[in-house]
C-alpha cells in the first residue's frame, strides 16, 4: 500500500515536472496543478495512511491525524488562488505579447529580433 | 545625559535647518547656527573635568540580550575632535550663508553639514565600536550627498561616487576588523578593547584584524594608494571642501589610529605599515600638489600630503611622535579650513581657481590675501605660526626612530625634501595668486568680499598665530588630555616652545625653507620634468576598474539569467535533485520498522487510473482539452484518495477545488491556442524527461521512506483539546478556525489578493475573441442551452441550502467555510454558464472587491473581539444553549471566523471566474479576426 501511494506521488512529480519544463504557458499551467496535486498528497501522508478511521471525535479511540489534513485543506485553497493567478497572467501575457511562449516570446524570432541583452540559449 | 546630547543637538539641528526654505538666509543660518553652539557649551563645561584625567561615559541599554548598549564616551582625544568639529563646523556654515549664491539651497546643505555633523559626533564619541562603525558609515553617507551637492555637475556626481566607492569599502574592510578584534577580545565595549592590549596583539588574527581596521583609516584619509578619491571631491562646494577635508572626513581615518593607539600599536608590523604608508603619503601628496594648477587641487594634494605626516608620526615608534601627531591635527585643521574658506573666497571673486589666470589680487583684495598669506605660512611650517611648532616636533621624532636599521637616517632626509616641497607649493600659493603680475582674462572682476564672509577665517588665522606664539598658553590642556588618552595613561614630558635653541631640527627646518623657496624660484625646470613623466592617473584606474567589473558581472549575470524561464526552471530543478537526492544515499534502508498494509483491489484500481491520467496528460498535452480533461481525471482520483485515507473534509475541498480549476482552465482555453506546437529537440524532451523521472524518484522515495516510518506527532494535543477548548469534535476544522486561526487569516488574505490581482490583470485586456473553434467551426448560436438554464435555476435553491449545511455542521462534522464557500461559488457559476454574465448582472450586481474585503474583515474583527474580553487575539468562546423546540445548539466565535472565510472564499472564486468569464460575454457576433500566427 505505502509503495503504491509513493510511487502515485512519484508519477504526479514526474508528470507535473515535464509539463512546467514545456515551452507553452498552459501545459506549465497544467503542470503546476499536477504538482500542487503531488505536493498535497505528500503533505498529507506525513500523517500517515490510515484507512478507514475515524476523522470526527467521539466515534473512535483511533483517529487519523488532523494536523495534516487541515494544513492540506488551505494548501488545496491557496494552490487554486496560484493556478487561477497563473492563468491569467498567462492570458494577460498573450494577449500583450502576441504568444503564448513562457518567455515572452518565441525562439525563432528572438535571434534577429533583439540586442544581444535577450540572447536565449537553453 | 550630556554626552547624548551632543550628538542628538547636531540631529536636531539637521531636522530643523531642513525645514527653513521659508525662511530668509540670516534666520536658516541662525536657527542652524543655534544647535552646534549649544553643544559646544555643553562640551565646554565638561571639559575642564577631563582636563583633570576622568572619563565620562553614558550608556543606554538597547538590546541588553546581546550586550547591546548605546554607549557614549568623552576622553581627551574625543574632547579635541569634539572642539573641532563644533568650532570649525559652526564656522563653516557661517561662511557658507555667504558663500552660497541664490540659486543654491541653503536648508540643504545645511541639513546635510548636520547631518555629516553629527556622524562626525558619534564617531569620536562612540563607546562601542559597532556603534562607531555605524556613524563611520554615516559619514560616507553623508559626504556622498554633501560632495553631490551640485548634483547636476557630472563631476559632482563622479567625485561623490567615487568617495562612497573607496570609502565605503573601506568601511566594510573596517567592519570586519572590528568584528574580529570583537571575537579576540570579546567584548565592542571600546573600554574593555583598549585595555586588552596584550591579548590583542599576542592573537593569531592579530596580523589580519589590524590590516583591516588600517584599511578602513587609510581610505578614509586618503592614503596612498588610495588617495584618489580626494582631488576629485573637490567638485563639492568649498564650505564642503573646507569642513570634510580639513577638519572631519578625512580626519576620521587619523582618529581611528589615535583611537586604536593603545589597543594596536607598538608591533613591529604596526610601525612598518603605518610608518610607510605615511612617508609614501606625504612624499607623493607634496611632490602633485606643486603641480596643481587649480586652485583647490593644490590644496587638496595638500592635504593628502599632511595626512601622510600625521600617520607617519603615528607610525614612528616613539612616544612623543604620537603626541606630534594629535598636535598636527589641530594645526592642520585650522590653517587648513582657513585656505580652504580663502579660496573660495577668491573663486567667488574671480570666477575661476586656475592659479595661470588669477594673479596680482592683492591689488583687489589686500584683506584676504593678508589672512590667507598667513595661513600658508602656517601650512610652509613658518615660524611663529602653529604649523613651524608641529613641523619641528616631526622632524625631531624622524631623528629618534630606528624603523629601517641602519637605513634609518632615510626618514629625516626624506622628510625635509617633503618639508621643502612644502614650502615651495605654498610659495606658489602666496607668490602666484596675490602677486606676480596681472590677473589674465578673469570671468569676473574681482573686489574684497564681504566683511563677514571674512571673519571665520579670520578666527582660524588669530588662532594659527596665537597657537605659533604662545603655545602653551592655549594648548597645553587639551593636547596632554588627548595624549593621555593615546598613549594609554603615560604622557612623556614634552614642552610645546617656539625656541629650542639651535638644533638639528631647526637645521632641517632651515634647509626646507630655503630648499623650497629655491624650488620655487627654479619651478620652470621642475615642470618641464613632471611633464615628461608618464603621468599615473587613479581616477582612470579606478574607471577602467570598475566598468570591468560592472562588464564582468553582467557577462555573468546573463550567463545565467539570459531571460529564459525554461532555464530557469531546469537549474532549478537540477539543484533540487542534487539536494534532496544526495542525503538518499547516505541512508541505510530506505523502508521504516512500520509494518505495511496490505493492497486492496479497490486501491490498486485508484491508483492505477491516477497514474494513467497523469500519464496521459502529458502524451496528449498538445491537444490541451484533452489533456485538460486527464488532468481532472486525477483531480478526482485525489480527491477519492483523500476519502480512503480518513479524510473528508479533504475529499470534500478537492473536489469543489477541481470543479472551480477545471472551470477555469476551460474558459483560459477560449483566450489561449487550443494547441501546442512542437518545439522542443529530442534532445530536449530527453534531457526534460531524465530530470522528472529522476525527481520523481527521489520524491517517491522520501515519501515511502516518510510513511513506513512509525509516526510522532504532536496532533495529541489538537485531538486532546478540540472538544473542551475549541468546542467543536471536526478536528480539522478546529485547528482551522481556533488552534492555527492566525494561519487561516493569511491564507484567506492570500486568496483576497490573488483574486484583486486578476482584477486588476484583467481591467483594460484587449481580448482577442476567435469567431470559430480551432477546427474553423463558428460557435453555436444558441449559445445558453434551455435545460442546462432551467435545471441550474432550480438547482440553485438547493446548492445554497447544502451549502448552508455544510457549513453550520463544519465544526462538529466534515464541512466548514472552506468548502461551504467553494460550494455556494460552484452553484453560481453554473448560473453564469447557464446564462451569461450579462444575464447575471441584470438581476444580481454585486461588487465581489467589496465581498472579499468584508469576508476578511469579520474575520479579523472576530479575533480583535476577544481584546475586549482581556483575552489575546483570536481567543475562542463557545456556549451551548437549549433553544425549545430546536434543542441543544452550540454558538461559538469560531463560527462567525468561519463565516468571515466562508465569505472571503465565495467571493475570491467568484470574482476570479466571473471577471473572466464576462470577457466572453462582450464577443460580438463577427469579431474581426487577428488571429496571432504561433
């Protein structure tokens, strides 16, 4: 079970991490939500996995740690408060830029386009 | 109390000279005036008490934790500086009230002389030496803004910038001293270091501490090599020049050597340092200044030169030199302050400062000249003048030492040959400006100054001459008292006489008058071979020096940061894998003692399709609904995942969470190309791929190390203490609104904000609206679908009552503001989907910057309310009451919290997506195409 969840974990990373290497904004969109998702879940299991316990006082003597799960809840929040920001700066940037290239502009025009101040070499 | 006072009264003075821009220049100058001859008295009635060998000191407790004290301390060698920082700064801004014409502003350089006053101040008089440091830097501070005075004069700003430069670093080379010589004694208390002379010097870092604390003296005093910076700060205003370069800036750095006298001094590399630092000074410093044909620039080589005799006395090893020393400084600074102020009165008169154009003007100014002859007189080392007393106290200490062996007769032949430049640039001085012939075209005609722009310099020449005459009748006091303190306690005997019979030091003096006058009479052939010398030019040094550098680091810095977030991002990255991977394989075992549990099927199932989906959001990541679409599928698999490990209220949140995204992404993608295009290499894609995989791995493996291992957690006590001190059984949602409360009010502020800032992104955007789907189908004319409109309207009831539930049980069971909001937020917009945001407006206008900032409002308000109960911020309260027919309820602050969160979170969402949203709703029907070629 525990090596199921963390390789679950790895898999978001590894998605999430591909994605915001992209060059376009919405898959470094897209990958910022998948790994907030990564992120939270791993906040969350330094809790512990715990099945089936209880998470409301006085209906068990066992219960899964709160501790975690109320940081998560805000993060999950705040993480829709950064995507949403994102997002619409990316549109902001689009729409004043005239692409959508995470730096403001594309590759092929930047070489004869700008001083050698913007010289892009990745 | 007193010793405060000197230093906050100069303050003071710089606040209030500021304010007097509607005043006439007499009031500036007298309101100015009033705070430095308040503390001048002040420092005369203490004075007779450290005549007599006390010390007075007065200390604030500031961070008493640290050891921390504002510590003030008033000895003989801060009483002298004290006396001429006052004397020759209220002189200065006497003079400068004439000197400065109607275009200049008086309250600003004023405000900055105070201000550079009492940096001045609180250097001498500083007890602890981080203090000291501090006021150190002021100085550098202010002298930058007092030699950029003309700031619109590029050498003013070039001079300036060059001053803070040297000196500035110079004073981070003083800070680390300081801090060292801290650690060696442990203790800044300047009390205690100065009495910790032997444990000083017998420290290994002795060598290093003292290299840096003379560093800092010798860019303050323009000591060769760092000498420089002072010609070119000759572009300040000559009050400036005649207050920073005679009397204050650049004696800070000969302070400090007095200062640390007893601390430092005494060591074989102190004197070889010191000694030769200073001979280099004062040869160099006499030999340019003859050269110089500006007026000031003479001086100001001058100076150098003077500098250099003051720490070369410092540097000879005997006991009477450092007395010579702090002679000198006096001596120094009042013929000195006095040539200055002349100057500028002959500038002011004739409009230039080139000694090739000025002569003669002893036919137009025969007052000045005679006052300022005098001075020079006294700068040549004449006798019956002050500077001869202090030349000849010199000359007979350069006889006693024994610094190079048997080389040492070097040192007095080398200082009469500087004695004669001397007295050859002074000649010059004298013989060039006052007489030799007729002035050649002067801007201006030039005639005496006004009376009183005369009588500072008058003041500082009677005192030249009475200081020359009668030495021991004024000096006698002041000049043991600062000796006792730089020698630490003993005090040769020495007499101060304008007669000492005929000697060897009389001897040199001779042949440096005669030597300088010949000098002089033969100047023609002597400029002819500094002209054939290649010339050596710092300030060009210092230009080439530091554009390399700014070239140097902006080669650097574009190496790294050339503007490309994808780089960024993988440096990043990379050094994360380094980080996190490394301690990986300093472990042992990876698994914990923590026995693991079993798989089931239906986890293995969720799981599976969690890591399909991710999967599959990458593969297909070019056709960005699709792989929007994947990426909610995992959006849901997490939320599920919440639900089987226990928690709900998680499960609850993410879901609502992923509704609003999903959302949100979809209208982002109405504005953005619906695809991407291929741009990266393989190479790229591989270099990307090995870098996710490999944190990927590294983050797996520290989670499953984390959860196999057994668990101490600190959530007893928020278990323990929900029920009776939060009074609620949701544990979770306890912690949210009363245990972490404060953390809770951050983060719904944080959500204010974000959501302000895509307001206020969004206000004026010149959307670009396709009039056809990325196939080139134009949209659908029925643009609101009658059943989604009519299921919604009615579903809308029904959302608010849930929502309405889940927040009222929040705090008993899964639910609360969080996720009551997000509720609510859904079911309205699914109205604005339904129906359109122009649908909305018309029966609903709400102003959702108004929601956000009442929601956090009453959150806040509800933690100030506990204040009122002598209670600390967000202290909850809680009751239970029986209503009839309803039954037990429980009321608690907590909720009316959580009703400031539920408020702030329905109106954030809102507004993130309605103001987008509306955007759409503005698409006229044939939006001219601008389609953007990407």
């Amino acid at each position: 079970m525990e090596l199921l969840y963390a390789s679950s974990v790895g898999v978001l990373v590894s998605c999430g991490v591909f994605l915001i290497l992209r060059s376009r904004t919405f898959p470094v969109v897209l990958g910022l939500t998948m790994f907030s998702y990564a992120v939270n879940l791993f906040l969350f299991s330094s809790g512990r996995l715990s099945l089936n316990q209880a998470a409301v006082l006085g209906t068990s003597t066992e219960y899964a740690d709160p501790l975690p799960q109320a940081l998560v809840l805000t993060a999950i929040v705040i993480g829709f408060a950064m995507t949403a920001f994102v997002v619409i700066l990316a549109i902001r940037g689009r729409t004043d830029l005239g692409n959508d290239h995470v730096d403001g502009q594309v590759p092929d025009t930047k070489n004869h386009n700008n001083d050698n101040n913007n010289k892009v070499k990745v | 109390m007193t010793l405060l006072w000197i230093p906050l009264l100069s303050l003071l003075g710089s606040i209030i000279s500021s304010m007097t821009g509607k005043l006439t220049r007499n009031q500036s100058t007298g309101l100015t005036l009033l705070m430095p001859i308040t503390a001048l008295l002040m420092t005369i009635s203490l004075a007779p008490a450290v005549f007599s060998g006390e010390v007075i000191r007065s200390t604030f407790s500031w961070i008493p934790l640290l050891g921390i004290d504002i510590a003030f301390r008033l000895d003989g060698l801060a009483l002298l500086f004290v006396f001429m920082i006052l004397v020759i700064g209220i002189l200065v801004i006497f003079y400068a009230r004439y000197y400065l014409s109607s275009n200049d502003s008086m309250p600003k350089l004023y405000a900055y002389l105070m201000l550079f006053m009492t940096a001045m101040l609180g250097i001498v008089m500083s007890n602890n030496v981080i203090q000291l440091w501090f006021f150190w830097e002021l100085t550098s501070i202010s002298s930058f803004l007092l030699i950029s005075y003309w700031w619109h004069k590029a050498e003013a700003r070039n001079g300036a910038i060059m001053a803070l430069t040297i000196t500035g670093g110079g004073g981070l080379a003083l800070l680390a001293g300081l801090l060292l010589l801290g650690n060696i004694v442990g203790s800044y208390n300047l009390d205690i270091i100065l009495a910790s002379r032997d444990i000083i010097q017998a420290h290994d870092w002795y060598e290093v501490t003292l290299i840096l604390i003379l560093l800092g003296a010798f860019t303050k005093s323009a000591q060769f090599p760092f000498h420089f910076w002072l010609p070119h700060a000759m572009a300040a205003p000559t009050p400036v020049s005649a207050y920073l370069h005679s009397a204050t800036m650049v004696k800070a750095g000969v302070f400090l050597l007095a200062r640390f006298y007893p601390a430092l001094a005494g060591t074989d590399i102190w004197f070889i340092i010191v000694s030769l630092t200073g001979l280099a000074t004062l040869l160099f410093g006499a030999y340019v200044a003859l050269f110089k044909h500006d007026l000031k620039g003479l001086l100001a080589y001058s100076t150098i030169s003077h500098l250099g005799l003051i720490t070369l006395l410092f540097g000879l090893d005997t006991k009477l030199a450092a007395v010579a020393a702090i002679f000198h400084i006096i001596n120094h600074a009042t013929f000195k302050a006095s040539l200055f102020m002349a100057t500028g009165i002959i500038d002011h008169e004739t409009g230039t400062r080139d000694m090739r154009k000025i002569n003669g003007m002893w036919k137009f100014m025969p007052y000045t000249a005679t006052l300022a002859m005098v001075a020079a007189a006294a700068m040549a080392g004449v006798p019956l003048l002050n500077g001869f007393l202090s030349k000849e106290m010199f000359f007979a200490e350069t006889l006693h030492q024994q610094l190079l062996g048997s080389m040492s007769w070097l040192i007095p032949v080398l200082a009469t040959i500087a004695g004669a430049f001397a007295v050859a640039y002074s000649a010059r001085f004298i013989h060039d400006v006052f007489f030799n012939g007729d002035p050649i075209d002067l801007p201006k005609q030039p005639s005496e100054a006004p009376r009183y722009m005369r009588l500072p310099i008058e003041i500082l020449v009677v005192l030249c001459l009475v200081v020359g005459i009668v030495p021991n009748f004024v000096i006698d006091d002041i000049l043991k008292s600062a000796s006792f303190a730089v020698l630490g306690g003993y005090v040769p005997e020495f007499e101060v006489s304008l007669w000492h019979g005929f000697n060897l030091p009389l001897l040199m003096s001779a042949i440096a008058v005669s030597g300088g006058l010949l000098m002089y009479t033969q100047r023609h052939y002597l400029f002819q071979f500094h002209a054939s010398l290649p010339s050596l030019n710092g300030k060009k040094l210092f230009d080439n020096s530091i554009s390399a550098l700014t070239k140097w680091c902006q080669v650097k810095i574009h190496t790294i940061e050339n503007g490309s977030l994808q780089r960024y991002l993988v440096l990043m990255f990379v050094v994360v894998l380094f980080f996190a991977g490394w301690p990986l394989f300093e472990m042992n075992q990876l698994s914990g003692q923590k026995p693991l549990t079993p798989v089931d099927v239906h986890n293995a199932m969720g799981a599976a399709l969690l890591m399909i989906g991710a999967i599959s959001t990458v593969i297909w990541y070019r056709t960005r609904v699709i792989s929007l679409l994947m990426l909610s599928v995992v959006g849901l698999m997490v939320s599920i995942a919440f639900t089987r490990f226990s928690a709900p209220d998680l499960a609850l949140t993410q879901l609502t969470v992923e509704v609003v995204t999903v959302i949100l992404l979809m209208l982002a993608l109405f504005f953005l190309p619906q695809n991407s295009p291929k741009e990266s290499s393989s190479m790229r894609v591989l270099r990307d791929l090995g870098i996710s995989a490999g944190l990927g791995i590294v983050i797996a493996s520290i989670c499953y190390a984390l959860i196999t291992r057994p668990l101490e957690s600190i959530s007893d006590f928020f278990l323990a203490n929900a029920k009776t001190g939060g009074g609620g059984t949701n544990v979770v949602n306890v912690i949210l609104v009363d245990f972490r409360g404060f953390d809770t009010l951050g983060e719904i502020c944080v959500l204010g904000i974000a959501a302000l800032g895509i307001y206020k992104l969004l206000i004026n955007l010149p959307l670009y609206i396709p009039a056809t789907d990325s196939e080139g189908r134009p949209w659908a004319k029925e643009r609101y679908p009658v059943l989604l409109a009519s299921i919604s309207q009615s579903l809308l009831p029904l959302a608010l009552l849930v929502s309405f539930y889940i927040f009222l049980r929040g705090h008993n069971m899964p639910g609360g503001g969080f996720i009551a909001g997000l509720v609510t937020a859904v079911a309205f917009i699914l109205q604005y989907i339904a129906h359109g945001s122009n649908w909305i407006a018309e029966r609903l206008t709400i102003n959702y910057r108004k929601i956000i900032a009442s929601g956090i409002a009453i959150a806040l308000l509800t933690g100030v309310g506990s204040w009122f109960f002598g209670r600390p911020f967000m202290t909850t309260w809680f009751e239970y009451f029986d209503i009839p027919f309803i039954g037990e309820i429980e009321l608690a602050s907590a909720l009316v919290f959580d009703i400031g969160v539920y408020i702030t979170v329905v109106g954030s969402t809102l507004m993130i997506l309605a103001s987008l949203g509306k955007l759409t709703a503005n698409e006229p029907a044939n939006a001219p195409s601008k389609e953007v070629n990407i």
